[in-house]
C-alpha cells in the first residue's frame, strides 16, 4: 500500500496506526497539496456486502459532523477491494501514548482533555450518532493543544455475523460499559461510562478491571467494584472523583443523562467552592442485582447460663427497671432534644453547602470577531474563564489574534467559572521557497502549480548565465529557503539564456595589448597567441584570429587565438628600382603616376604617388619581391598609361635586373614625303610587340607621349588616337610591358 496513489488522488506515504478492523496510514493529497489520514478497511471484511453497505453510510453520517474537537472527514471511496476514509491528519499524538509516557496527568490537564471529549460527543449524540469505542487510542492531541475524537461510527458496522464468526464482541474490553459487555443495545450513556474510565485512568495511569482474559474483564464490569480514583492519587479532588463515580455507574440511570450534563459538571468541578465537596452518594440498596454481603445470624445468648464459674443468672444479667416516673419523662425530653439539636444542625450545614455550592449562571458573551485580549477581559466581566491554551488556526477571514469560533453559544447561560474554549486566527503559515536553481523552467512552472501558486502569478525573467544553459532556472524570487504565500504572492522565475553573445571585432593591426583589451572590454578572453611572417602586415601587428572573424557573434568567455607577424619572411628582398620618365616637353609640367605590385599586401596593386616634373629624371619605387612573388610598375603620364616594367625576384637576388635608361629626346629633322610606289611583295613588313606587354596587343587608346626608349632608333611616334605604343630598341636590356 506504500508508495501507492490511492484513488488517483492520495499518495500513501506510512502507515501511522491500526485496529482490529482497519489501519490507518498517513498519504498527502495531491489535488489539495496536503497531508491527509486515509483509514483502510481490512481484508477479512471486504467481502461482507452488509458490513461495506454499514460502513460507506457510517463514514458519511461521521462526515456530517463539523465540530472542532471532532476529526473530519473529507471522503470515502473504493478502488478494486480496497475501501477507504480520507479524513484530517492530526499532528501530535494520541493520548494513549501520552498516558503511557506521563501518567498520572495534573488535575486540570485531564480535566480540560475530558471537557473537550465530552464536548465531541454531545455534537455526535445530537447527531444521532454513537461512538461505541471510546478510549485513549481514538482520542488525538494536536501540538496546539487541541483535542480530536477519530473513529466515530466504525463499531456500528459490525453486523450480526461478524459477531458471529469472531465469536466476540468488537470494542475495547476495558473501555466496556455494562450493557455493551451482555451486548444489549450501547446508546449515549455507553459512551459516557467510556468516558469515565479514560478520565479514570488519565488520573491514575491505571485501568479500573483488569483480568486474565477479556471475559474476565468484562464480568468484572458486570459485577464487581473499581477501586475509587482518590485511593490510588490523593491529589485528586472530591468534585472530580464524583464525576467519575457518577460516570461509572454500572446502572444506566444513574449515570449522568446527557453528554451536555457532563460537560457542566466537568466545567465546574474544579472552582474553589467545589473541590471539597462530599462525596457522591449512590442508593445502593435500591440495587437489586447488585451483589451484597448478608451477615450471619448470631446465635441467641444461651451461653450466659453455661458460665457457673461467673455465679451469674440470667436473672443477674438483666438490668433493673427504673422507676416510672423517671422512665416517662427522661426518654421524650432526651429524643427532643437530640432531635432539635439535629434539625438545627442540618438546617445550618444546608445553609452553609447552599450558600457555597450555589454558583450563579451568567450569560455567554459573543466575543468572536474580537481581539484576544479584549475577549479575556469581556469573559472575566462576567466570571467565566478562557480554556488555556487558547487554540490557535489560520482562518482567511479574520486578522491575526482575532477571536472567531467559541465553545459556549452566545447568549446561553453558564454558571460562573464555567472554562470556554476559544479559537483565535493566527497569521497564515507560508510556505518555504523550494530549491529550482538548474532544473528547467517548464518543470518549476509545474511544482509551484502544485504549492497553490496560479501560472498567471509566475513570471519568466531571462537573464544571460555563464553557468546555466539556455532554459535552465537560476532562482526565483523569493528566494530559495524564503517563506512566500502560494496563494497571493506572485513568483519571478530568472531562466537562463545561455552565455551573453556579443560581436567580434577586427583585431587585425592590432598590437597583442591593444587586442586583448578590445577582447576583455566585451567580455572575450584571449588564450593563446601565435606568431608567423607576413609579406602584408608589419612586425607585431595581428595578422589573423580565431575560432570568430569579424562581424561575427560570440558567447561572453568564448577565448580566442591571435597570429602575430613577425614581418617580412628571411628570403625577402628589399629592391629599389629606378623608373625613367620625361616630361612631355622640357620645361612643361608634366603628371607622373605610378602604381606598383609586389610581395607586399599580397600581391594587390599600390599607389607609388604622383610626381609633377618639367625634366626627365629616375624616380626609385622600393619593392618587396619573393620566389613566388615578382615586381611589376605601371607609368602613366598625366592620366594615359605609357609603360609597364617587370622585376623578377631572381633577377633582384642574382643582381642581373636591367634598369633602363633615362630617353633622350631630339627633335627629328623634317621627313620627306615618301615615293609613291608600289610595295614589294617580296618584302614583309616589320611586327613590333605591343607596348602593354600582352602578346598581340594594342597600346591604350589615346593620345601617346613621344619619348625615345632606346637609343638606337631615335624616332619619335607622336600617335593620336589609336597610336601604337612605344617600340623596344634594346631588347636585351629590359622587357617592354
């Protein structure tokens, strides 16, 4: 039965207890999120159709009980063969184990416990229904002092063949009243006879009959008499012993006439004017079935007349006769006399018990809806007494100390000195914040739906985690361990999204620091760096980063890896080449561009600058050159490019580069026009190589600035238009690109 959900609604937990016709285990309610008591009826009477039918309509009738010194019964349900009561689950223990550990108990402590039982059944009495099995075991004491009667109606579904089969009246021997062990009907008064004996034995931490066996017992209860409660604890006073006489009674009738009547007799026997009381007096004679001592007869005095030795005649024996006269007057004067001296002490000790025993009624106050203290001093107005401790629940409809459920009616009459229970609200018991730090949100969200807490009220917050993946919970608020109420209280849940990402930046020309700050100022880390030669990027400068380029998105505390250059690799050649230009006529101004390639920048074409001159002279361009990576300059003279040059690494390395020389340049003498004749076929004309370095290729368009190359053919070719470019006069010296 452990572990199981009961019902698909009750999670049983441990068993807590059990009796001759069920256990009792200790199971939490699921729906409702608290602990409840779930009664279990036993195996051997799940098959009697009339005992179950008796049981489910003796579980509701107890279920229509509402009194707060009765436990309550919240359902009733079968599942397969297993029939069972949910009803409250009372922290504390039961007076039984409170017997056995502290008995005998003070006056005053037993007497508030019994009011409280007494209390109990004068609610189910007026409901109809009988206990039948009152004893310490169904009597729950609560941590606040409250008292809790359990198990009402269950002895009732015993039926006839139960009886049968067991061979036994079912109940608690001891606790038997008269009439329940010759098994007659057991009505109110069984109850109260029950009663008595739990108050007996709380006083005493003794059982009145005890015996060998049960039937031994339960003759004892017929037949014999207990010994009184005063002999076995002489603290005990009069009034409260007479309460268990009376209570005790093997005759019914004798017994107090209602639960109610009881209760005012416990709520009063122990005010000073009563504690002294005499002792209660019962008309035993009147008892017919009562078991008596008969005397025996004495023997009439024929033994005077044996005794000689003595000299003594019976004669001698009898007194002698007093004269008449004395004889008259003497007796009726001495019995006047005692009798008035008799009635006279009767009438003054009747004044004396009435004029202290007589304990006015006053009226109850209504002291709900007040504060404690103030309910005190209204009770104390009028002579009655709070019941200590005051009892104390949470109730949503009332402020924290305020009075809202009383023992006594109000407006009911009660002697003076009567004790009147009082239930005050407390402040409302939170409930601790559990721990959700790492489980995932959807979880918690349901585990606080379990605590009471409606979904509206529980508010997702992301925040950025290093520690906890995206949708894991970091806290909540309250915080964990802190007590909240599920009812009202609205619950912020902080969910992780995971590390922060942030965008990574170009660290390339960065130096190391200046690197690792741009990381550390958005919360990057750099790891590890490395170094590597560079033909485009200078000594200690960043040439590459990873696992992120930029533009990229990182998580906060991603490390990362940096590639230094340790500049240019050993087989580089630093090599300055000069570059021949002219203006386009000595003296005039004239623009000169140029743009280079080599090893440097990998390869892509750099402005050398633009240069303004008025004579020819060299201009150095410094190159970079490398094996796989050879120079090459472009000329353009003011906007039109005029001449390439290529400078190769391995001439730079062998020394063999062939600069050209600076032009000369003449001015041509007039040229005659040419003969008009036909051209020899025999005679193929000359193909120049074109002046951009392309095979088969044409200068570029546009007007072209005459300058002399090579000195060996001193002609200008001032093209317009679609000019070619510049021919190669010395090959062998450096190539025309």
């Amino acid at each position: 039965m452990i572990g199981h959900e009961l019902g698909g609604r009750y999670q049983v937990i441990e068993r807590i207890g059990g009796g001759g016709m069920a256990l009792v285990y200790r199971a939490h309610d699921i729906l409702l999120n608290r602990n409840v008591a779930i009664k279990v009826l036993r195996n051997q009477f799940v098959h009697d159709e009339e005992f179950i039918r008796r049981f489910r309509r003796e579980a509701q009738s107890a279920a229509s009980l509402s009194h707060p010194n009765v436990v309550s019964i919240y359902d009733v349900g079968q599942e397969d063969d297993v029939h069972y009561i949910v009803m409250e689950y009372v922290e504390g223990k039961n007076l039984n184990e409170i017997i056995k550990e502290r008995a005998p108990l003070q006056v005053d402590e037993a007497v508030r416990i019994a009011s409280q039982i007494c209390d109990a059944l004068d609610h189910a009495h007026h409901n109809q229904i009988i206990h039948r099995d009152i004893k310490p075991h169904n009597i729950l004491i609560g941590r606040n002092g409250r008292v809790k009667v359990t198990d009402f109606g269950i002895a009732r579904a015993v039926t006839s063949t139960t009886i049968t089969q067991t061979g036994s009246v079912v109940g608690s021997v001891h606790y038997f009243s008269p009439e329940h062990a010759k098994g007659v009907a057991a009505g109110e008064k069984s109850d109260l006879y029950s009663l008595g004996i739990v108050l007996y034995q709380m006083l005493t931490g003794a059982l009145p009959f005890l015996g060998e066996s049960p039937i031994s017992v339960a003759l004892k209860h017929l037949q014999e008499e207990f010994e009184e409660p005063r002999q076995l604890n002489p603290l005990i006073p009069q009034s409260v012993e007479n309460v268990i006489l009376r209570s005790m009674r093997k005759n019914p009738e004798e017994r107090y006439q209602s639960a109610k009547e009881m209760l005012q007799d416990l709520e009063t026997c122990l005010l000073p004017e009563r504690r002294s009381e005499a002792k209660a007096d019962f008309h035993d004679d009147d008892d017919l079935d009562r078991t008596r001592i008969i005397p025996a007869i004495k023997p009439l005095q024929r033994g005077f007349e044996d005794r000689g030795d003595e000299g003594l005649s019976r004669r001698q024996m009898e007194p002698e006769p007093a004269p008449a006269s004395k004889r008259k007057w003497s007796k009726p004067a001495l019995w006047a006399g005692i009798t008035l001296a008799v009635l006279l002490i009767l009438g003054g000790l009747a004044w004396y018990f009435t004029d202290k025993l007589s304990v006015p009624e006053v009226t109850v106050p209504d002291v709900r809806n007040h504060m404690l203290e103030d309910a005190k001093a209204m009770l104390d107005e009028v002579g009655l007494i709070i019941d200590e401790p005051v009892t104390a629940e949470y109730n949503p409809n009332y402020d924290e100390n305020e009075v809202y459920e009383q023992s006594k009616v109000p407006g009911s009459r009660a002697k003076k000195g009567t004790h009147i229970a009082l239930t005050v609200s407390t402040a409302k018991v939170l409930t601790p914040m559990p721990g959700y730090t790492g489980q995932n949100y959807d979880d918690v969200v349901k585990a606080l739906g379990a605590l009471g807490v409606d979904q509206s009220r529980i508010k997702p917050d992301e925040r950025y985690s290093e520690e906890y993946g995206e949708g894991q919970v970091i806290g909540t608020d309250p915080a964990e361990g802190s007590e909240f109420d599920p009812d009202t209280q609205t619950i912020t849940v902080y969910v992780s999204r995971g590390k922060e990402s942030v965008d990574v930046p170009d660290l390339t020309g960065m130096t190391e620091s200046q690197a690792k700050k741009s990381l550390e100022d958005i919360g990057l880390v750099l790891e590890e760096v490395n170094e590597e030669s560079s033909f485009s990027m200078e000594a200690g400068k960043v040439m590459k980063q990873w696992p992120y380029e930029e533009g990229e998105s990182a998580q906060r505390g991603e490390k990362f890896t940096i590639t230094l250059s340790t500049g240019y690799p050993p087989e580089a050649l630093n090599y300055t080449f000069r570059v021949p230009v002219i203006p386009t006529s000595e003296g005039t101004k004239t623009d000169i561009r140029i743009v280079y390639s080599d090893a440097s920048k990998d390869g892509e074409k750099q402005e050398w600058g633009t240069r303004a001159i008025a004579k020819s002279q060299y201009l150095p361009v410094d190159l970079i050159l490398a094996p796989n990576k050879d120079g090459a300059i472009t000329v353009y003279v003011n906007g039109d490019y005029v001449e390439a040059y290529e400078v190769r690494y391995s001439d730079a390395k062998n020394g063999t580069v062939d600069e050209p020389q600076l032009p000369v340049t003449e001015t041509p003498p007039p040229t005659p026009a040419p003969e008009q004749t036909s051209p020899d076929p025999t005679i193929e004309p000359e193909i120049l190589p074109p002046s951009d370095g392309g095979e088969g290729g044409e200068a570029p368009e546009g007007e072209q600035t005459g300058y002399i190359l090579n000195d060996q053919n001193s002609q200008t070719n001032n093209g317009n238009g679609n000019g070619k470019g510049n021919g190669n006069g010395n090959k062998d010296k450096h190539k025309n690109n």
